[in-house]
C-alpha cells in the first residue's frame, strides 16, 4: 500500500495524508497491542504520529503519560523515520498549575513529554485545547521559546474556535513571535460545523488541518445500533470519556443518519468505514486524518481509504445525507 505524502499547511513538512492516533494505547489496548498497531501502521506507509501528554484518552491522573511511554518505547531506534506530534494543556497533575497553557506549565510539559517520548525534541508540539484563562501572548511566547531552544520544530493547536485561532495567528505575527502552523479539530459526516469558519481560515492562513474523529467515534463503523447499550470496551463506555462521547454521538439523529449513509456505502459497494475516511480526505483543506484503533485489524478499512478514490457523484450524496451537520447542534 503507498500512502500519498503532502506538506502541511505553508511549512516544508511533509506528512503522510493518513496519520496515527494513539490515544487508546494503555488503557483501552495495553502495549503489546499497541506496538502491533503501531507495526502495521508504519508497515502501510505512515509516518505521522499524534499523541499527549494527557493519554490515555478516558484514564486518570494515575495513567497520564503512559500513552507516550508506549510511543516512546517503541520508536527507539528509528525516531528519525517518523514525524512525532504531541500536545498539552490537559490537567496531568495535583496541582493547580499542572493544566493550562501558562508559560510555567508549557516550559514543563515538553521536557516530561520529551522524556516519555525518548527523544530530544517533537515535530509538531500543540496545545490541545483553548485555554482562555492564559493570556494569549504569554502562551505564544512560552511556544515560541520552545521552537528556539530545539524542542519542537513546529507549533499548532487543536479545539480552537476560528475567533481564537485568528487572535492567536494576529498576535504571533505582530509579536514577531513563531505562529501556529496547523489545527486539529473534530470532523467527520457526523460533525462539519468547522466547513463554515474554521476551514476557511485555515485556508486563507495556509495552515494544515489534521481532523481527529473521522469515524465520529466508532458510530460510523455501523458496529453500533440504535436502542441499544452502548458496546463495553467502545469509546462509549471508556472511564471518564464515556459521557463526552454518548453525549457527541449518542443520539437518534446520528443513528438515524448513520443509516442513511451505510445505504450509500452498500450501493457503491464499500465500506462505511472507508467511504468516510475518503470523504474526509477529499476536503482539499485538509492536510493529514488522524485514524484510531485498539486492534491491528481494525486499521484495514481505514487504510483502504489512502488508495480509494471519492468519486464526485458519490461526493455529493454524501454531503447532502450529512448536510444537516453544517449547521451546528440542532435541538434535539
């Protein structure tokens, strides 16, 4: 399988067009599973890594960490073949200051996220959410000094509103400080508010955009039905992130959806799974998808995405069976 490189956004980077998320690894799949996902992702061509400092997606302040231990142990001895990303801002200790994107804090996390990860520096080094209590030019001038000090080659964020990426991108360039070059926000036929502000800034700005939840959480694989308990051992039933995801995804309108869109999957002879990989690859906006597994062979039809190509037609069946999700949360 060969998997297409692109830059991302306006740097010189070149990443893989399908990325690997890691969040499961240690909680949901323990480090044996995880070192196989991790082998057949890179054996089919990617070579884009997404952790956190916060990971295992649904643990405690006792697991923080353990997800880019994993990592870190298993990219020993070949670091230089792989682009590593991680983030912080999510609460990974006791104390007050151990969240947020103060400059104390960030200045702390690189180096802990850097002795997990076994390594002397991150490719991308992101701030995983908005922290609005941090003035912005206090966190972009802690960002900025850990690109100039080598420990991070590139910078960017995820779960911004489009308002706050754009204050953030102006501060940076009037402060002459390093900018945030990419974002990684939540997308999926399930979820496309971000298609009415947030892609068009990426755009005009030249930023890349590594969506996350491509699959909406597992509810466009068509493993779940309606009516039903959610499935133990799913996103939907992980330890703290259980209720985030239920109230997400956990709806009639998405199952109702869900059905709507496997009809057309069934008619073109594809898997759902695939179909919306490929549909979210096909936004010309983005750069890389982030896909997730807790199983080796659940990488296979989101792989088969890389080499699948979206026909214009099948396109717009699509957006018109999702269209409603452009528009925000409707009431429900």
């Amino acid at each position: 399988m060969s998997i297409a490189h692109t830059r991302l956004g306006n740097t010189g980077l070149s990443v893989t067009r399908l990325a690997l998320g890691t969040m499961t690894f240690g909680l949901q799949t323990e480090e044996e599973t995880s070192r196989l996902i991790l082998d057949k992702a890179a054996d089919a061509g990617i070579n884009f890594l997404d952790t956190a400092d916060v990971y295992p997606l649904g643990g405690t302040l006792d697991t923080v960490g353990r997800t880019e231990e994993i990592v870190g142990r298993w990219l020993k001895g070949r670091r230089g073949n792989f682009i590593v990303a991680t983030k912080a801002v999510g609460k990974v200790g006791p104390n007050a200051w151990d969240q947020g994107a103060s400059r104390k804090h960030l200045l702390d996390a690189i180096d802990k996220s850097l002795a997990r990860l076994g390594t002397d520096y991150v490719d991308l080094y992101q701030l995983h959410s908005d922290d609005t209590e941090t003035p912005l030019d206090e966190t972009l001038e802690a960002l900025d000094t850990i690109v100039r000090s080598g420990r991070a080659r590139y910078v960017g964020v995820s779960n911004f509103l489009a308002y706050r990426l754009a204050r953030a991108l102006g501060r940076a360039d009037t402060l002459r400080l390093v900018r945030p070059v990419s974002v990684q926000p939540r997308y999926s036929l399930l979820f496309r508010e971000i298609e009415r502000e947030l892609l068009p800034l990426a755009q005009e700005e030249g930023l890349g955009v590594i969506p996350y939840n491509p699959l909406a959480g597992g509810l466009l694989t068509g493993k779940h039905k309606a009516g039903g308990a959610p499935t133990e051992g799913t996103r939907f039933t992980l330890g703290s992130t259980a209720e985030r995801y239920q109230e997400r995804y956990w709806h009639s309108r998405e199952f109702a959806s869900v059905e709507r869109l496997q009809a057309i999957a069934n008619e073109a002879g594809v898997p759902l799974t695939t179909l919306s990989v490929a549909w979210v690859l096909a936004n010309p906006v983005i750069s890389s998808v982030l896909l997730g597994a807790s199983r080796p062979e659940q990488l296979d039809a989101t792989l088969a995405a890389a080499s699948y190509t979206l026909s214009a037609e099948l396109k717009a069946k699509l957006d018109e069976a999702s269209a409603e999700y452009r528009l925000g949360d409707a009431v429900r």
